[in-house]
C-alpha cells in the first residue's frame, strides 16, 4: 500500500490510480484519508485540522461530499453506494457506516444542528452534536436524513423523506418526520434493481425468496456497541490513533451481526477484542513535499 505525505502533515493511504474522479481539499493540517481499495466520485473536505476519512472497497458516490472539520472521523466501510448524500461529520464527532449499505438520492448525514439552543432560564446549552452509527446492510430511501444520536442497526429501512433521529433495531421498517417502527421481521434484498420493469410472470417468480443472508441475531459476544466504539474514540488523541483503531476493531471485524440490535438487548458492552492488523500493513511511502525524480525517454 502506498502512504502519501502532502503538506501541512496531511497523509493519504491507498493506490490513487483506484480511485474515479477523486476530490480531495486539505484546508488544515494533520488530516488522514485512508482508502482500503477502489471509489468512485469520493469528495472529501477537510477545513480544518487532524480529521479522519476511511473509504472502504467499492464504495460510490453519484454526488454529495464528506465534510471533516477538526478531529472529526468518517467512517465508511465496503461496497456500499450513496447518491447524492452529504455528511457533515462536526464538532469533533464521528460518522461510522457498516457494509453494504444503500442511500438514495438527496440524502444526508450531521452530527450537529449548526445552530445552538439554549435553556433560557439556565442559559445551558441543550443541543449537543452527537455521532452517527449505520450498521451492515441499511437502506435509506429518497430524501432521508440522518440526524446526530442516531443509530440504525443492521438491516434496517428507513423509509423516503424520513429523519432518522434514534435507535432503530434490526430487520425493521422505519418511516415518518421523525422516523417510528412500521414493521418488523421483515429482510430487504439489494440484487434486483429493475423490479420496476418486470413482467406479471416474473413478480410472481419472485414472490417468495428463501434466504437468510439478511437476517440478523443479536449476540452479546458479537455486537460492537457504539456507545464502546465512542468511548475509545474519544480517548485517542490523533487521527493516525483512530485509523489504527477503526481498522482493528471495525474494518477487520467481518462478523455478520456486530452491528445486529434488538429491542431489550444489552447495549452498554464492552468491546471484542481484536488483533493490531495494521501493524502488518506495508507501505510505500512517497513524500509529494520533495521535488519527485523525473524520468527520461
């Protein structure tokens, strides 16, 4: 793997020449992207200083971008597809999607309300930022938004023009302003995308699909709790910590259910634990701060 050093301390992991229509603005300092194989129309910005973006295999974008500023991290992990969608990962906080995740078009994601409100007999404030947590195999319809404190666990639906403003458990249906369970047990599957132009003949076809794979269970020993991930997060103090971190205890994880939540189950958990695998890493590193040797025909 290659390791790019650009000015101001800014550092890029990744082969560059598997990236489409890369944008990357470095504003500030000590800012990491770190990418684990091939993206498509990936926007970064970085305004300020010591962010983190992780970009995972075969993620796309159709528009949208992914704004960091200070100490913020984004988190986003395999295959997964956004069309449209802005994250606004601010006030230091943090944005983490699982695998295999669908979002729609004019779609976004914030940590923060971008304006404060206050108590006005105690003059507190009363409007925290928060992180976002997206498990594995989420869809998010047209229009959605996803607003600080939410957690939408593995399988899960959040329904068209829908905010997202809490816990929602596993293999549910969730829609509204803001968004509440309609439906449970249910699973949705990703590998049809022109069911709208089928035939009598095959929506019948297609009317009972035995399958499992999206089906999730809580498991205790499994479940990588947010409230854990924040926990350690908040305790590193650099961007390169909270990459070496991600990538051990989130991207290595290929666990079915470790995003997987239900109504009633334990949540405040400690972590698995897991192996330094970044440690094994090797990288070329290529400092684009030094006149780079030419080569003569």
């Amino acid at each position: 793997m290659q390791k790019y050093i650009r000015e101001n301390g800014n550092v890029i992991y990744g082969d560059l020449s598997k990236q489409v229509n890369l944008k990357l603005d470095f504003k500030g300092k000590n800012n990491i992207v770190f990418f684990a194989g091939g993206s498509s129309n990936v926007n970064i910005i970085f305004p300020g200083n010591n962010g983190l973006v992780f970009i995972g295999k075969g993620i796309w974008f159709g528009s949208g971008s992914i704004r960091v500023p200070n100490s913020g991290m984004c988190f986003m992990d395999d295959t997964s597809s956004f069309g449209g969608t802005h994250f606004s990962v601010l006030e230091a906080k943090n944005i983490i999607v699982g695998r295999r995740i669908l979002v729609s078009w004019n779609t976004w994601l914030s940590t923060c309300d971008h304006h404060l409100i206050m108590d006005s007999q105690t003059n507190d404030r009363i409007n925290f930022s928060k992180s976002i947590y997206i498990g594995d195999h989420v869809w998010c319809g047209q229009d959605t938004a996803i607003s600080k404190g939410s957690f939408v666990a593995s399988g899960a639906v959040i329904g068209a023009k829908s905010l997202a403003t809490k816990l929602y458990f596993s293999n549910t249906v969730n829609a509204g302003m803001p968004a509440k369970e309609i439906k449970n047990n249910i699973f949705w599957l990703e590998d049809n995308p022109n069911v709208g132009q089928w035939t009598k003949e095959q929506t019948l076809k297609h009317s009972n699909i035995p399958n499992d794979n999206f089906k999730y269970t809580y498991n205790q020993n499994e479940f990588l709790s947010p409230k854990a991930i924040e926990e350690k997060l908040d305790s590193l103090n650099t961007a390169q910590e909270k990459l070496e971190f991600v990538y051990n205890a989130i991207y290595c994880n290929k666990n079915k259910n470790r995003f997987a939540y239900f109504k009633d189950m334990p949540y405040d958990i400690p972590l698995p634990k897991y192996e330094n695998k970044f440690k094994s890493l090797k990288f070329e590193e290529i400092d684009e701060t030094k006149p780079q040797p030419t080569h003569k025909n």
